[in-house]
C-alpha cells in the first residue's frame, strides 16, 4: 500500500475514536504525535518495511555511486602525478647530465690551456739555466759543436757559425779537433748558440730552435 494511503487510513481510524495525528517520514521509520482528548500529547513509531527498503537500497545506491567516483577520481590522480613526477624527474636528469658535460668541457679546456703555459714556463726556465750553465762554463758551446760536427764529418767544406762571446774559445777548440772546420763569428747569433752548414746540411744548434723543438713534442702530445 502507498505511505500516502496508510497515512489516509490509519488518520480515519484514530478519528473515529476521538484523536489526531501528525506525521513525520523517516528514512527507516514513521514517527507520529498523537493528541488525545483530553490534550495530552503521545508518540507513536510505525515501521513500514517496504518503504524503508526501497529508501535505503537508494541510499546504498548513491553511496556506491560515490564510492566509485571517488577511487576513479584517486587513480586518475595517482596516475597523472606519476606521470607528472616521472616528466620532472626526466627533465632534472637532463639537466644535471648537460651540467656535467659543460662541466667536462670547461675542465678539459682548462687543464690544456694548464698544460701550455706550463710547458711555456718550463722551456723559459729551461733557456735560464742553459745560459746560466753556459756563462759558467764557456767551453760546454764548443763540446756541443763538435758533436755535432761529427754528424757532418764526411762532408769536405763545413762551416760553423757561432756568436760573438764564444767565437775565439770556440775556433781555438775546433782548431785542435777539426782543422778544417771554418769557424766564422756570426753577430744574430746569440752565447751558446751554432749553426752548422755543409752546402747539403743546416744544423740548427741554436737554444731557442732546440727549446722550440721540445715544446712542439710536448704540445702535440
């Protein structure tokens, strides 16, 4: 029977003994206030089983309903931080290998530039102790010559240039070992510095030419 009919009926039937009624629906239940004839006030609950049972089968309804929105609504949000975490990680490893390249770049650039200029001060210091060592001893010049004489031995005209510090120590000294060596003082040149000629040879016995020749070795390895 519909809630409106019972309400109907059972409002005729107190009437009929004198009372009145007022409703109000519940969920689950009715609850009804029933006023007596002599004013006094008496409640009175009646359970209507199919009504609740279709009231809270609707409410069990929209509770699933929500129930579904909310965990659809939480995994596409796991998701879509989980995607948003993995973008920004990406883009942090990215960042941090570029860093570390340009870091490598900048370190490799350095240790050369590093590397020339200490070669640089390493020749100069060189030259320093090769002039040092030759005011010294002027005679290390004309040892160093004859060396290199030795290479050119089978040639029949040989000259040897030198400066004009060393050329009376150097003629007097090649004059003893090879007399026919032509010694001849040559003014660009500078203490400890000979050339030999041979017409077919040029020996280069300059400091800067030999210093210059260890910085190319250096510098290409």
């Amino acid at each position: 029977m519909p809630l409106s009919n019972a309400l109907s009926t059972l409002s005729a039937s107190l009437k009929k003994k004198g009372l009145s009624i007022s409703a109000t629906a519940v969920v689950m239940n009715m609850s009804f206030r029933i006023i007596r004839g002599d004013g006094r006030v008496q409640k009175l609950k009646v359970s209507i089983p199919g009504e609740a049972k279709a009231l809270s089968g609707s409410h069990e309804h929209v509770m699933d309903v929500e129930k579904q929105a909310f965990e659809q609504g939480y995994a596409e949000g796991e998701r879509i931080g989980k995607e948003m975490g993995e973008k920004m990680v990406e883009t942090i490893v990215k960042r941090y290998d570029h860093a570390i390249a340009r870091l490598a770049e900048t370190h490799k650039a350095l240790a050369d530039s590093m590397e020339e200029e200490i070669v640089r001060l390493a020749l100069a210091i060189s030259r320093k102790i090769v002039q040092r060592e030759l005011a010294m001893d002027p005679d290390i010049v004309s040892a160093v010559a004859a060396v290199a004489l030795k290479r050119v031995s089978s040639h029949q005209s040989i000259t040897l240039r030198v400066s004009r510090q060393d050329f009376g120590r150097v003629r007097a000294a090649i004059a003893t070992t090879n007399p026919a060596v032509q010694v001849i003082e040559d003014t660009s040149l500078e203490r400890g510095d000979f050339v030999v000629d041979t017409g077919q040879t040029h020996l280069d016995g300059r400091i800067a030419s030999q210093l210059e020749a260890i910085g190319h070795v250096l510098f290409d390895d």
